[in-house]
C-alpha cells in the first residue's frame, strides 16, 4: 500500500514538472548578430577600435525588449495625440516648485549661460526640467544596450540609432569610460540634459572649468550645454517663443506645412490666422508657423511658434515638447516675478 501511494505521488509530482512551463534560453549575445560583427569591423576601419576588445562588449549585452516597446508608437491610435494630457505631465506645481529650487540653487550659472548664448535662465530651467525632473530621473538603462537594440532590431530607425551608437563609442573612448558603464534613457539619451551622444560630442560645454564635460554630475556642465545647443540652433535672444491665436476657416494647409517658421504675421492673417496678443512692430515682421495643440474630445489650441520654438524643437522634434517647455518656463519665470521684457 506503501508503495503504491509513494509511485502516486512520485507520478504526480513528475507530472506537475512536465507541466511548468519550458523558459527560452536568453537571446545570444549582439556579437552573434552578422549585421553587428560588419558594425564592430566599421568601427576597427573607420575609427581603430580594437576588434576583439569591442566584440567581448557586444557579447555582453542582448536585445533590450523593454526599449523596444517603449520606442514604438502606442496601439491605440486615440493615445497618439493628447496635449491636454501630455501637458499634465510636464506643466504642474511639483515641476514648478522643483524649477523654483533649481534656479535658486544654481542662479549664478544660469546668468552666466544667458550672458555667453542669449538663452533666458527660465528656459534651460524648462528643459532640464522637462527632461529629467532637475536631475532626479536621468534613466537607468544600459545606453550601449540600448542603442545597439535599436541600431539592429528597429528598423524604422535603425540608420539614426547606429549613427548614435557609433557617436557613443566614440564618447566613451574619449572620456576614458567603458561604455557598459554608462546609463541613461531607452533612447540612449544621457544625464541631467538627457543629450544623445552625438550631441553632447559637438554641443556640449565644460562650463564648469575641471577639463572635463560631465552631464550626469554636473549642473553647470548641464545649464552651459543646454543654453549652448540652443544657441546653436538658432536661438534669438530676446525674441518672442509663442503667442496663442485665432484661427478662422481651415488651417489643414498651414498645419501641414510643417513647424518651421516661414510667413509673417500679415500674411498669416491674410488666411485667417490671428495673434491674439499685441506685439511690437519688429516681432510682427518675424516669421512664425501655425501649431496646433490637440486633445480628442477638447477644442484644438492654436499657436503662433517663432524661430526660438523651432530652435526648442531641435532638442527634440515634437510641438508638444516645445509648447510643454515654453509654458513651464513661463510658470517659473512668473512665479519669480521676473518681467519678460528683461529677456
């Protein structure tokens, strides 16, 4: 009896084994990949890096299947395309009181980045803001992971992210960094600015004078990149970034002509397109394009972008990024009480 109890619970026991579910060996190292042992030969041709050093990296990271989601477009077409909620997120109290402390905190340097690049401190506030809450969420992903699962297994943008992979080996060459080291968003964005690596290699500044460019450590290094690449991007100092307006019959054309300022106030108002704040006579020669701000289910905000909210779109190329940064740099430059005609 014994033992015929013992076979059936040994039988079962088998059974519920048999019954798990068989988990997938982990993906093999990216050095397996052909596309990336071409990319690893590139990169000894073009740059001398050491073949076998750089294949010994490669094999140490896998296709990120976390970036891959998040770098996709939403399912649900009505989650596209939401400014009300998108500014939510970005334009609060808690960002607000967060930029208040951080312009407090580091006054001196941003006047010093407004004096070098024309750039207001609210601005670089915003934007530093925008990106990484002041700091506090510079991501926690591996970058070269990142940019290698998006360089092979993204192909819409696959030529983008190798060109970034590239610029981030280079970066961390240069820096005397191993790039399994570094951290940073699913993009491969890095630091308190959240720079692609190309980008912190032709903008960014050591304005903090210790040799060395640092953007996950210091702020100053931060605040002097950020007003510099906008500065290189075309920023004005002084001229206006937005003002709300009215628009009167179908704007499709305009919309779709893209954010780039190209017709001026009059002409504008001549297809039915309307500031609705007063402006100088200068800021009414200057051009600007029609952006809209829309919400399912909510009536759609119309703005008029001038070249400084084009030069924000360059940091990254959406109007509700640049929108978000103007109007939470507005929110801290009032709640300073300071006076924008001194900007």
């Amino acid at each position: 009896m014994k033992t015929k109890l013992a076979v059936s619970l040994w039988s079962a026991l088998l059974g519920g084994l048999l019954a798990l579910p068989v988990h997938s060996q982990p993906a093999p190292g990216f050095s397996q990949e052909p596309e990336v042992k071409a990319f690893i030969v590139d990169m000894h041709e073009q740059h001398g890096f050491d073949v076998a050093h750089l294949t010994r990296q490669f094999a140490a990271i896998r296709p990120n299947a976390t970036v891959l989601r998040a770098i996709r477009p939403p399912a649900v077409p009505e989650m596209q395309r939401s400014w009300q909620r998108y500014r939510e997120r970005f334009v609060n109290s808690r960002r607000v009181d967060g930029g208040l402390r951080y312009w407090q905190k580091h006054g001196a340097t941003l006047q010093r980045a407004e004096a070098i690049y024309g750039v207001a401190p609210e601005i670089i506030v915003a934007i530093i803001g925008v990106e990484t809450e002041y700091g506090q969420n510079m991501g926690s992903f591996g970058v070269l992971e990142a940019l290698a699962s998006l360089a092979f297994h993204y192909p819409p943008r696959a030529e983008f992210f190798r060109g970034e992979l590239e610029q981030f080996l280079l970066l961390a060459r240069e820096n005397g960094v191993s790039p399994l080291d570094i951290k940073g968003s699913y993009a491969g964005a890095i630091g308190i600015p959240q720079f692609m690596p190309g980008s912190q290699r032709r903008f960014a500044v050591d304005f903090d004078n210790d040799d060395r460019i640092d953007l996950r450590h210091s702020n100053a290094d931060a605040i002097g990149s950020v007003a510099r690449y906008l500065n290189q991007h075309g920023w004005q100092k002084g001229a206006p970034v937005a003002v709300p307006a009215s628009v009167n019959g179908d704007p499709a054309a305009l919309i779709a002509a893209g954010i780039k300022p190209t017709l001026r106030i009059r002409e504008l108002a001549s297809q039915g397109v309307v500031a609705d704040s007063r402006m100088s006579p200068a800021d009414a020669e200057k051009p600007a394009a029609l952006i809209d701000l829309v919400s399912p289910g909510a009536p759609t905000g119309y703005w008029l972008g001038f070249d400084n909210f084009y030069a924000i779109t360059r940091y990254n190329r959406s109007s509700f990024y640049a929108m978000a940064v103007f109007q939470l740099a507005e929110a801290l430059r009032e709640a300073r009480h300071e006076p924008a005609a001194e900007r």
